[in-house]
C-alpha cells in the first residue's frame, strides 16, 4: 500500500520551486493561486532567501502550493490515471502540521483553491500569534522520548512534535530554548534550532485557532477518498468536517507523527512517497518504518523514480490480491 505525505514548516529551502515552475502548465497554476490569496508564490519559491521564505504567513502557504503541485506532476490525484486508465490513487495520505492541508487536496476534502485560501489566513493568523512573544522550537536528537518529554515540561517546553523515531521537537520562549540547550534531557545527543518563527502547536497559537475556526465556516468540504491520517493521535477520519475541525484546533496542539507511522503499519504500508520539498518525512519512515520503501520528491528529476514506486507497488498489491 501507499501513502502519500506532505512535510511541515521548515522543509522550505530558497528557489526550490524553481524546477517545479518549468513543469507545463505549472506556471499558470501557481499564478492563479497566487492571485487568489494575494501572495507572489513563484517569486517566493523561486528569488526569496531564506529569512523571506521563514516568514510563516510565506512560508507555509508556498509549501501547500509546492506539495499540490508535486502530487499533480506525479500523477497521485484522484483525477490522474494510470497507462490502463485506471485511477491512481494513494491507500491513505498523511501531511505534517501545516501539510495536513495539503493531504486534505490529496484525499479530496478540500479543492486547491480552498486549501490554499485556508492556509494563506492560517499563516497570517499563526504569524500574529507568534509575534507576541519571542518564541521557536528545536528538536532533540537521540534520548528516551519519556525522559525527553518529562524534562521539556519541567522547563516549561512543549513537546509540540512527537515525531518518532526517537525525535521530539521542542517549543517555548526563546529563553525556555535557552536553558533546554544548555541542560539537555539525558541522552539527547543535540538540540537544533528550527527554520520557524514561533512555538507552533503550542498555547501561544490559541489566538490562531480563534481566527481558523471562523474561516473555517466559509468551508464545504467533502468526506475523505482516501483514509486520511489525523496529526492529533494517528486516527483515520471519515468524514469532512471532522478533518476541518482537526485542521483548526491542530495548530495549538501536539502533533503525534509517531502515531501517524504507527497507523501507516496498521494499514499495511509498503511504499510512501514525500511530496516536495521532501526529505523530512522519509527520514523518519526509514528509522520507523525498516522494510517500508521511501522516495522523496526534491526535484521533477524524481518523478520518474517516483512512479516506478508507484507501479511496483500497484503490481504487489495486485498479486497478493489473487495469491
């Protein structure tokens, strides 16, 4: 089985939508979502530095538009098809944070339009949050996560990402950050600050909830194609407006990737592939998931690789159908 992944803040680096803009068609596509949410993506995924592209109310809309535009490229929309004309679609889809709406594209919930509407007020709202306080995150490399976790709550830190694979990802003031690098939990090898301007999935973003609930009226979404794997404990949700609802209050909570890996086993994966700019989100699959086949998507270079995944994956699941 496949599952499809959208990776989170942070995963931005400069001109890496560059390549992706001399796709056919694609230029276009990002021009008309552009205007409609009132952001120069192509001028941001392509001439912006790194403290542009930092910029959350920048940041995470662009990594939405990057992830549909990869997705659409390879051919893993529910509208693609493959050479027998039959539907290619993905046994379940999963995005981290801010890639929750871009998975919510991929199942069907949301269209492009929509998504990228909901994101561009979600940045803004979560970039106005940040700015009240000085805050970040940084993850922790190596340790126990239980002894990880009971240290952060000691220093008043949010574990905000539980990612798996022995990684959690700190959130606080910059001055709680502070103190964790001086006095790491036991085991940690490194803390590492991350590429974002704020104490995501933490309480300083409840004002940013506030601001989603009520764009999330405007809303219609439709019931999942797709099983859709929640960041708020590694459940599928069934239903459109519930993953609205997760949407909404996920930016204040905990994101539970590890439960999401431990969702993808259940369901049997055999192959996940990490729309653009991936790299984040396949890392953790091969130390969580040994056995399971990873490709992540940087640059179209690796779209034909991508899509020999895809068919071989196809093939196995047909042949243990009629084993």
């Amino acid at each position: 089985m496949l599952v499809l992944v959208a990776p989170g803040q942070g995963a931005q680096t400069p001109g890496f939508l560059t390549p992706w803009l001399e796709l056919p068609g694609a230029a276009d596509r990002v021009a008309a979502w552009s205007d409609a949410i009132g952001l120069d993506l192509a001028r941001y995924g392509t001439h912006a530095d790194a403290d542009e592209i930092r910029d959350t109310a920048v940041a995470q809309p662009l990594l939405v538009a990057a992830g549909i535009l990869s997705a659409a490229a390879l051919g893993t929309a529910t509208s693609a098809a493959d050479a027998a004309g039959a539907a290619i679609v993905p046994g379940a889809v999963a995005g981290h944070s801010v890639g929750e709406i871009t998975a919510a594209v991929f199942a069907g919930v949301l269209d492009d339009t929509a998504a990228l509407t909901l994101v561009r007020k979600r940045g803004l709202a979560m970039a106005e949050a940040a700015a009240v306080t000085e805050t970040g995150m940084s993850a922790l490399l190596g340790g126990d996560p239980e002894v990880s976790v009971a240290h952060l709550e000691k220093l008043g830190l949010t574990p905000a990402n539980v990612n798996g694979a022995g990684q959690i990802v700190a959130a606080g003031t910059l001055e709680q950050l502070a103190v964790l690098n001086e006095n790491k939990p036991e085991g940690v090898r490194k803390v590492v600050p991350l590429k974002v301007a704020g104490a995501f999935h933490t309480h300083h973003m409840a004002s940013a909830v506030d601001v989603l609930a009520k764009a999330a009226e405007a809303l219609t979404p439709a019931d999942p194609k797709v099983a859709y794997v929640s960041n708020k404990d590694g459940r599928a949700v069934a239903t459109g407006a519930e993953i609205v609802a997760r949407l909404v209050g996920q930016v204040a909570n905990p994101v539970r990737w590890d439960l999401c890996m431990e969702t993808f086993k259940a369901l049997g994966v055999t192959a996940l592939i990490e729309v653009c700019p991936g790299g984040t989100l396949t890392g953790l699959a091969k130390r969580a998931l040994p056995g399971v086949k990873t490709l992540a998507l940087k640059t179209p270079d690796d779209l034909d690789a991508a899509r020999e995944l895809i068919a071989e994956t196809v093939t196995s699941a047909a042949d243990a159908a009629g084993a």
